[in-house]
C-alpha cells in the first residue's frame, strides 16, 4: 500500500456527487483522484472497510486506498473543502442546487428547511460569509429580505457595506443555518428571537450576538461579532486629549462616587467602560458587573448577565450585588428611576459605580436623571463625572493626502480665520488597504464634564442642560465637537466626520 506525503495531496478538490465533507471527516479520509470509473482516496485507517464498502456503494465505482497521516489528512480536507478555500460565487452555485422556493408562513416546509440548512453548501456559504466578515473586522452582519432580493451587508467602522449576496430563494436556508448555530427556534418566525454563537476561527474564539425580527418578506437577522482581539484596554488608544486622560484617570483613581458614560448606541461606551476596568482592576479591588448583554468577558471581574425573564433586571441585581462587598460596581445602563436610586445609594456608601445613559452630551445625563425624579441633593453628592463621546473614522495612513477642505463645511465648524492660517487639511483617496473608502479604524472624540461645586450648585438648582454645559464650558469643558475640531486639525480625521456626529455648541 502506497504511503504518500502531504505534497502529494491535490492543488484543487476533487468534486464527487454524494460524498460530504462531514463524512470525509468522521471517516478520515480525503479524495486524491478520479479517473473515469476509479476514485483514489487517502486514508488514515485503510483498514476501515466499514467505510470503504459504503463508498463503493454509494459511489459505485472502483476504489483504490493509499495510507496518509491523520493530521494532514484533516489539513487537506479543510483547505480543499472548507469555507475559506472557495469563493462566494462557488459555494453559493453549490448551494443554489436542487432549492425550492420555502414560504415564510407554511408549517410544512419546515424538515425540508432544517435539512438544507444542515447540507454542506449551505453551511460553507454561511461559514464563507461570517469568515469574511471577521476578517474584514466588521462589527455586524445583517441578513436581510426585501421583496425581490436577500441582502448581506457587513458594518465596517460604523459604516454598512454590500456583501456578496445569495439568491432570494437561498434565504430561509441561510437564516435557518444561523438560528441553529445559535440554537433558536427555527419554526418561529413571527416572533423576534436572540441568542449567542462561539466559534473557533484562525485559533481563536469568537463570539456572535444573534437577532431576529420578523419583517414582510421574510425574517430579518444581525449577528453582532464579538472579537476579543478587537477590544483595545488601552485608554490612551481610545483617542483622549492629553488633558482629559489625566483628569480621567485622576476620576477613576476615587474610593466611592458615581461616574457616567454617555452617547448613542454604537459610540463605543462599552469599549471605554471595560478598558477603564481593566485600567482599574487589581487584586485589592472586587468588582462586579451587571450588563445586557455581557459583550466580552474580563479576567478577574464577576459579570452578571441581566435576564428580566426570571427576574433579574438591573435594580434587582443591583440590590443583590451591594450584599457581595465589591468595591467597584459597573451598572450596564441606568434605564428607570428605581434603578438610578439604587446607584446612587451604593455610591453613597462607599462603591465606586459607573454606569451609561443615552443622551447627546454630558450635561444632559444629569437633566435625565433629573427627570427620572431622583432627588437632586442626593445627586449632587454622589456625581463625580461624566464622560461623553462618539466615534469617527480615522483617515487610512496607506493613501492619506493633503486636501482643500470645503468652506461650507469650515463654515459649519464656526472656526475663524486666524485659527485656519497654519491647518493643513487631510483625506483617504481609497486604496486596497482601505477597501477604497478612505478609512481605516475607528477612535472615540470625547467631552468630560467634572462635577465641582458650581456644577453641584447647577443640580441643586434642577438648572437646564443649556445651562449646565454653560457653566462647564466657562470652566474649561472641551465639547464633543471642539475635540473632534482638534483631531481634524491633527491630521486624524475629517471635517465630514465630525459633523456626522456632533451637533452644534
């Protein structure tokens, strides 16, 4: 019997009609050849004739065995046949075989659905699409259905961008594919559903963060990738001024108090609240967080993932985590007034909690806590900062170029003419490294308020935002937009930018 070498494996797979990737798998085999009615195949077991009386069977032709090594042979099958070894419009012909159009609605067709969705092309297809994806380091993937066409868009540096997409009749498979992976239920599809994908991919774990909704043609899904690598627990990487750094890290360096993080979803407070922790986490601090959903997991730090179905809402577990003696608190979002009460008592008694609010600036978080009627001098007491910001493209340095910036947009940034004399304006003219869109990566433009006596004055008085911002930027507050100006001016980002995602002081 003919022992052969990982150099004697093929270039190109060798494509046979019913025999599965799966099976390859399980039996440790790989196909070498086919010459007109005889298949060559190497094996790491040539004396499983178990499997080699059912090729013959189902292949009807003539097999000849050569002995290979487990490992290369498991090398050779996921070069030849995995995801990454074909392309889009390969895996999805493959795919598109033998479908028949599946109604949204029909009970019937469901074990039809859970089979093709369990069948190789359909699998590589998905698998093809999430690896791209990761390695264009996307933040989501959305599946989407509308009348005439199935969409795939991957979210790259907070901008959506087409993928390759399947055919409209490949739809229900491919969502069917994904709510298994994710173990929902794919008969429901009249209900939105979550769940949670871990994959192995290139020696690391990834997770995914599953969502359904049911829309007119068909069910909707976003998978929301959750890169451990891509976390950066680094504050200094985040894009701090020099200046409000040092005052942030003289904020979080306090024994008690409450801190906020405030912006819209997507403007990376996540980010920023668990590099702040791991800035902060050490063996003399306990720490506990309380979020919906736990997005990456920290070493050293107990997450608890709020399940309002059994109960555990965050005032709930908020109580419970004041009776585990931590030192440090991170509270995912104050949503509700019992909630914003009960953070506040654990910062009056000695914790040090952070938490996020959704609103436009820093001044504004503490209008809305004063709106969700928690009392103001307790407030007051217990504020120590807020933290406000956004995220902007940052210019990709491989095509980075001297521009003349538009004077309608200069306009809009209210800069005066001496302050522009020595700018020079950059952009990304679009080049491979970049996806030709200019960008590369993404950083946080910031706003900090500190809460000193005027400010505390500006609570007990239930003063508006206006107001307190007012009295904030007299005492020196650097806005949402003045930092972005200043990253501009840097050479880091856009004038474009900026105005995406600030509004006017």
């Amino acid at each position: 019997m003919t022992q052969i070498s990982y150099n004697d494996y093929p270039k190109e797979p060798v494509l046979i009609d019913n025999l599965s990737v799966k099976f390859m798998k399980q039996s440790l085999f790989v196909p070498l050849e086919m010459v007109e009615n005889n298949i060559k195949i190497a094996m790491a077991e040539p004396d499983d004739y178990y499997t080699i009386d059912a090729l013959k069977l189902a292949l009807g032709t003539n097999i000849e065995i050569c002995k290979g090594e487990r490992e290369e042979i498991l090398n050779a099958i996921e070069r030849l046949y995995g995801a990454a070894s074909q392309s889009i419009d390969t895996i999805i012909e493959a795919a598109d075989k033998g479908v028949y159009d599946i109604s949204s609605e029909v009970d019937d067709d469901i074990d039809h659905l859970r089979d093709l969705a369990s069948e190789a092309p359909i699998i590589r297809l998905v698998n093809r699409l999430i690896l791209n994806a990761v390695e264009l380091k996307a933040s989501d993937i959305h599946f989407e259905p509308f009348e005439n066409e199935f969409k795939v868009r991957y979210r790259i540096d907070g901008v959506l961008h087409d993928a390759e997409s399947p055919p409209f009749r490949l739809q229900a498979a491919i969502i069917s594919r994904v709510k298994i992976m994710a173990k929902l239920d794919i008969a429901e599809r009249r209900l939105p559903q979550d769940g949670r994908i871990k994959l192995k991919i290139e020696k690391k774990e990834i997770d995914f963060r599953v969502s359904t909704i049911p829309t007119l043609y068909g069910e909707s899904l976003v998978m929301r990738i959750l890169d451990r690598d891509t976390l950066i627990l680094d504050l200094r990487k985040l894009g701090f001024p020099e200046n409000i750094l040092s005052r942030y890290i003289e904020l979080i360096s306090q024994p008690y108090g409450m801190i906020l993080v405030t912006g819209p979803t997507g403007s990376g407070k996540t980010s920023t609240l668990y590099t702040t922790l791991a800035k902060i986490n050490s063996s003399e601090n306990k720490i506990i967080t309380l979020e919906d959903p736990v997005e990456y997991q920290l070493r050293g730090i107990n997450q608890i993932q709020v399940n309002p179905k059994i109960g555990l809402t965050f005032a709930g577990g908020l109580r419970a985590i004041v009776r585990q003696d931590p030192d440090i608190i991170l509270v995912g979002e104050i949503r509700d007034k019992e909630t914003a009460e009960i953070a506040i008592q654990s910062a009056l008694t000695g914790h040090l909690l952070f938490s996020t609010l959704h609103t436009n600036d820093a001044a504004g978080a503490i209008t809305r806590l004063l709106d969700m009627e928690v009392e103001n001098f307790l407030l007051s007491s217990t504020l120590l900062g807020i933290l406000a910001q956004r995220l902007v493209r940052v210019i990709c340095p491989y095509c980075k170029q001297e521009v003349k910036p538009d004077k309608k947009l200069l306009k809009s940034m209210n800069s005066n003419n001496g302050e522009m004399k020595n700018v020079r304006f950059f952009g990304g003219q679009g080049c491979e490294k970049c996806r030709y869109t200019g960008f590369r990566g993404r950083l946080a433009i910031f706003e900090y308020l500190h809460v000193d006596e005027d400010i505390r004055k500006e609570i007990i008085a239930r003063s508006s935002t206006e107001r307190i911002k007012k009295t904030a930027m007299e005492k020196g507050m650097m806005t949402l937009r003045q930092d972005g100006w200043q990253k501009v001016k840097d050479g880091v980002t856009t004038i474009q930018e900026v105005l995406k995602v600030t509004l006017e002081n």
